[in-house]
C-alpha cells in the first residue's frame, strides 16, 4: 500500500483520526531557521533573459486521489502536495531538518511567546498583485477554521482568529492564546502556504511560487509551468512539471523504466533492491529526515504494559537489526524507541537498546507473562512481515504472541478501539522528537496509543512547549525524550527513509515533509 495522503504531515493515525473528530488541541514541535533569497534580486530573472529556460519538462509519477482539490487548506495526496508546494509559497516550511523562511522576512516573538510578528518580503502572485499581509492573515485563518481545514486545524489552535492585526501590508501581528515559544516551528514551518485574500486554490488556483497551475484533473494529472517572474530572482531551470497520478508503487517504477516519467516517488525497498545495478535508474532517498517510522506500540495504561517491567521485557524481546535486514531489506537504519532520529533536537547519546532474550525472558517470567495478542495490519509496507517476526521474537523470550490481523483499509476505522488496545503495530512519519511527543503524547495527544500522561509528564510537555528561549526549549526536549525512553511504550524499531527514483542526470531535488519540491532541480541530459 503507499504511503497514503496526509502521512506527509501526520502520519496514518493522526490523519483518520482528525477527520472524525478534534479529540484535542494539537501541538506539534520542529526547529532552527533561515533566510531566502532577499527580495530585492526578484528583477534578476528579466534582466539576464532567465524567463526561457532550457531545462525540459520533468514528468513526475506520484499517488493521488480521485477526489483531491489542489486546495491547500484541504490537501490529501502526495501529488497534490507536490503541486501545492511548487505553486504557492509559505510564510515558512520545512526544508529536510531546517526551517526555511519564505515569504516572511522575520518571525518574531514578544517576551513571554504571547505575540508574534510576521514582517513580509516582497513578492508578488502569478496574476501580478503584490502579497500582503491581509493575504497572510486569510490564509492563517483558514488553516485555524476545522471546517475548512480540518486536517491542519490543530496545529492553529493557539491562535487568536479575532485579534489578529495588519498595521500594514507587510506587517501581521499575530496573538496567540497561551505562550508558545516555538510557534514559527512547530506551527508556520508545518504548513502555512499563502493564498491571495478570499480563495481556496481549486483549479483556477493562483500562487506566488515558481511555478504556475497551468492544468489540473484529479485523480489524473496536474501540468506546472514555470514562473519566469519569480518574486525571488531565481526562476526554476525546468520549464515544466507534470504531475501524473499512478497509485500503485510498482507501477510508478514501472512507468520510470518504460520511459512515461522521469522520477518515481515512493517506491519500495524490493523494488530499490532490485534496480541496484540498472545504471539507468538512480536512487534518490530523501533521507532519515524524510522517513517512516516503524514500531510496536504498547499501552502503558492497560495490563500487563502497566507493568513497565513488561514494556522493558518486550523492548529486550526484539532485534532490530534483524527487522531492517529482513523487512525493509536494508533499506532504513535501527531505531532506539524515539523520535526524531536526523532531526534536530533528538537525543542521540542515549544508549542503545540491544536485544537481551534472557533478561527479556526473566522479566516475562517475573511478570508472569506467558501470552499476548497484538492488532496489526498492512498499514504500511511490512508491518505484518514485522509483527510475524515479533512472534518469532516473543517465543523466544517464552511468550506466545497471537496476531489479530485486520484488513489496511479498516484498521483506523475504530478509534476508540485503537486508543484502548493493550498492543498493536503503529507508524508515523518521521518529525522532530519534541513535534511527536506534543502532538501523540499526553493528557491532550491526539493519538496518545501508549496513554503516556500523567501530572508530571503533562507538565514537562507545558513547560516544553511555552519556553521562548531556544537553547533552553532544546534542554527541555532532550528531558522529555529522556523521560519518554524510561517509560513509554513506544518501540520504534526503524527509521526507513522514503525511496524515490529517476533517470539520471537530475539533481537539486529538495524534500518538505516527504514532498519533493523542484525548485532548485536542474536535469542534465
């Protein structure tokens, strides 16, 4: 199955999850920051004939979905992201491990993280109208409204709709509802992609990025022209981009080495195996920072993993090595229950947890475990192989695992059943450690699997979140990952990095939260 729609920015739980309902107020923790080109080069382009180029269309084959929008406050698909973040620009966005900013020339906070400032660049839509900062305030708005986005409304929830303040077209003051010392991170750097004031993208959709929506039918295709009048100065090398929708991850391969694409997304370690040597396909991993986490969640609420000795056996219980040789075939590095790993602010001096099958069988034994049953499902490629191998694991250690297995496609179609079972496969995708825990853990997580909470976690998560000084918000995260490690029971076993390909001679691909953005990407034929 591929890694379906939103799993760019939430991950499977998170996604089902926020379309029945908002069982909370999110929070979501990223990091660091940079400045793009400075908007006084954005006559550049004109002046050294930039506006014809020569770099070909690049034909890019993606999963879709029939009832995608191109609308992105409502965005699903990873072909829709992939237009979405080519045709508009964000206040900020996440480029790999760093914060970039875009459209913003700062991003500011007051003293206590109460009030931030957004001071705008110069930059213009592709209709020729400058961007203001009613445009930014609209778009803001929107992402916070749950009917009209109710995929990205947790992450706004902390923001003051009503007392939101343009003292000028380049100015935004934004009031936020409680401190939040990290709101340009874990909030703008998310998603915070600018439309002009009163529209929803759609096919008529008008962006300030490099470039332009020239066709779209869901479902099928979306055709991308480049924007010779880049606000930045710096048009894209390639003419075009033609996004053409295959849902099937061998099929997209497929399509790449018969010649209908020239870059496949998310193909899947057999196939990157298998392709190894063919000097006519090149590999192009987004890396750890663009990855699937892979794990076995266990509820620390509910017997027998209100035992921690129990969460501690079954962490001993499993080789993780052994699971990223088998089940992703090499491709994807060891996991040590966090995470995060690639990105800043994760805790990598942290021992690593290795396989011990006889004090793993000691604790069992002590607890008297001798029996579990574990809900899984493919609800990404080789979670089942994964949970099969955890039988093996288990027995081992002289517990007797019993799988209860539950069709893709219906496994998130009961939460509450999720949120109270004792032992079940899970997956996420890859963010910082302190994004995860604030958005998944606690007495306000979303998608709290483990029900890590309680009164002292939930106060290390508060003072986490409403800390402005930065070097201090990093000593915080590191506590609450050290927290998390002693007694949570997440066992992430693997970090698999999302696997794209082409054909040679393309470069300059970037990754936003496993959307690749085209930008920068030269083709040399």
């Amino acid at each position: 199955m591929s890694k379906p729609a939103l799993n760019i920015l939430f991950g499977v739980p998170a996604r089902r999850l926020l379309r029945g309902a908002f069982l909370s107020a999110l929070a979501v923790v990223l990091v660091a920051c940079s400045v793009a080109a400075p908007a006084e080069d954005a006559g550049v382009a004109a002046e050294t004939g930039a506006e014809t180029a020569d770099g070909g269309w690049l034909r890019v084959a993606a999963a879709g979905w029939a009832n995608d929008q191109f609308n992105p406050f409502f965005a699903q698909s990873l072909a829709d992201y992939i237009g979405l973040w080519n045709v508009y620009d964000a206040v900020a966005w996440l480029e790999g491990a760093e914060v970039r900013l875009g459209l913003a020339e700062s991003v500011t906070p007051n003293e206590d993280g109460t009030v931030w400032t957004i001071e705008l660049k110069e930059a213009w839509f592709h209709d020729g109208s400058p961007v203001r900062a009613q445009d930014v305030a609209y778009s803001l708005s929107t992402y916070a409204n749950p009917e009209l986005a109710p995929f990205f409304a947790p992450f706004f929830f902390n923001l003051d709709v009503a007392n939101l303040d343009v003292p000028d077209d380049k100015t935004l003051v934004v009031p936020l509802h409680s401190p939040q010392g990290d709101f340009l991170e874990r909030t703008l750097a998310t998603i915070s992609l600018v439309v002009p004031e009163g529209t929803v993208g759609g096919q008529d959709a008008i962006g300030s990025g490099p470039f332009k929506l020239e066709a779209y039918e869901a479902g099928k295709s979306i055709r991308l022209v480049r924007n010779a009048d880049y606000w930045t100065g710096a048009p894209p090398a390639l003419d075009g981009l033609e996004v053409i929708i295959i849902d099937d991850a061998n099929a997209r391969l497929n399509a790449l080495k018969g010649g209908e694409v020239e870059f496949a997304t998310q193909i899947t370690p057999a196939g990157a195996l298998g392709e190894a040597g063919n000097a006519d396909i090149v590999l192009q991993p987004a890396g750890v920072a663009n990855s699937t986490v892979h794990s076995f969640a266990a509820n620390t609420t509910m017997p027998p993993f209100d035992n921690p000795d129990v969460v501690r056996g079954l962490k001993l219980a499993i080789d993780r090595q052994a699971l990223v040789d088998t089940v992703l075939l090499g491709y994807g590095e060891v996991g040590n229950d966090l995470i995060g790993k690639g990105l800043p602010g994760y805790h990598q001096e942290l021992p690593q947890v290795e396989r011990d099958v006889e004090e793993a069988r000691r604790l069992f034994a002590s607890a008297g475990v001798v029996e579990l049953t574990m809900l899984t499902g493919e609800v990404t490629p080789g979670a089942t192989a994964a949970a099969e191998l955890l039988v093996q694991y288990l027995a081992e250690a002289g517990v007797a695992l019993t799988l209860e297995e539950i069709p893709a496609d219906q496994y998130y179609a009961d939460f509450m059943r999720l949120l109270s079972t004792p032992l079940q496969t899970a997956y996420w995708t890859n963010r910082p450690a302190a994004s995860h825990t604030a958005m998944m853990t606690g007495s306000n997580g979303g998608f709290n699997l483990t029900g890590m909470a309680g009164e002292e976690y939930d106060a290390m998560l508060m003072a986490l979140v409403a800390e402005v000084d930065a070097a201090r918000r990093v000593e915080l995260g590191l506590e609450v990952q050290e927290y998390l490690y002693a007694n949570d029971g997440q066992i992430v076993w693997a970090f698999q990095p999302d696997l794209n390909a082409s054909v040679p001679g393309i470069s300059g691909v970037l990754y936003s939260q496993s959307a690749p953005r085209f930008h920068l990407t030269t083709w040399e034929r």
